[in-house]
C-alpha cells in the first residue's frame, strides 16, 4: 500500500527549525542566568546577552513562519464589500506595497548588519551582526513566503502555506 501522506522538502520548515532552536536557546540562558545567580557565587553574565541575540531571532524569523501561514491579521472588511474588480486592484496594490516594504526591510537590514560588523558586544564580544542578521534572514524568508503567498492568491489557490484539509493529509 502506497503511502499517501505528502512529504515536503526540509527547506519548507526553516522558519520553524530556526525559530524554535532560538527559543530553546532562550530558555535555557534563562534557566542558567537564573540559577547561576541564585546558587552559585558567579552569576554568568553572557546568559542575559545569548536571551536578546536568540529573542531577536525568534521574533524575526518567528514572524516568518507567520507570514507563510497565513497567521498575520488582515481587515479587509472594506475590502471584500468593493466590486470584483477594484477588489483586485485594491489587493494587487496591498501585495505590492508588503512586498516593497520587504524588499526595503531587505536591504537595508544587510546594510546595517554590514556596518554593524565592526562593533561588538559587551559581553561575547560578538559582533552586532550576529543578532542584526536575524533581520537579514527573517526580512529574506517573509519576503519570499509572502511572494508566494501572493502568487497562490493571484491563481485562486489558498494563501496560506497549508491549509486544514492539506494539514489532515500530512
């Protein structure tokens, strides 16, 4: 018997993979400040500074893993009332702004991150592109699930990255 369940390609679950390492990263910087603090003579100074740079993380690539699923709000209460036609105009535009303001988001994260290259932190000593550069990639991969998302839109498909029924067939 053949199975029936749809595989997909590692790279569809970057978003996931890199989010939830940095939330792991998180809590156990956390749980280790803290314990280091109240138990030891030595708190460990660097758990605070590994919290922000893999928060960052989180939330940028995090807010990833929202755009693919669809899971960002929309009021589009005005939208949908318009005639068929301008509807689509009205949501092309929509598309090309978020799709503009990404590409902006883009670019001016690698610059930023470039220039930030030079300049560390005050605890590692690390440089402030390890955590700008969680701009960098969650700029990158918001910009190419939204693309996508569109392109699945424009052709009448679902927005979403996988829907209910798809999910039940995983």
């Amino acid at each position: 018997m053949a199975d029936s369940r749809i595989t997909r390609p590692p790279h569809d679950y970057v978003e996931e993979v890199i989010a939830g390492a940095a939330l792991v990263v998180i809590v156990a910087s956390t749980c280790w400040g803290v314990l280091t603090r109240y138990i030891t003579e030595q708190p460990a100074a660097w758990s605070g500074e590994v919290a922000g740079i893999a928060f960052a993380w989180l939330v940028f690539v995090g807010a990833a893993a929202g755009v693919k699923y669809g899971a960002h709000m929309a009021i589009d209460m005005l939208v949908v009332r318009l005639p068929v036609l301008l509807r689509r105009v009205v949501l092309a535009l929509a598309d090309l702004i978020v799709l503009g303001f990404l590409l902006t988001l883009l670019v001016l994260s690698v610059e930023f991150s470039i220039n930030a290259w030079g300049d560390p932190t005050s605890v590692l000593r690390l440089p402030r592109s390890v955590t700008y550069a969680s701009v960098v990639v969650g700029s990158f991969c918001m910009l190419v699930r939204y693309f996508r998302a569109a392109c699945r839109r424009w052709q009448g498909q679902s927005a979403a990255w996988r829907t209910a029924t798809a999910g039940a067939e995983l």
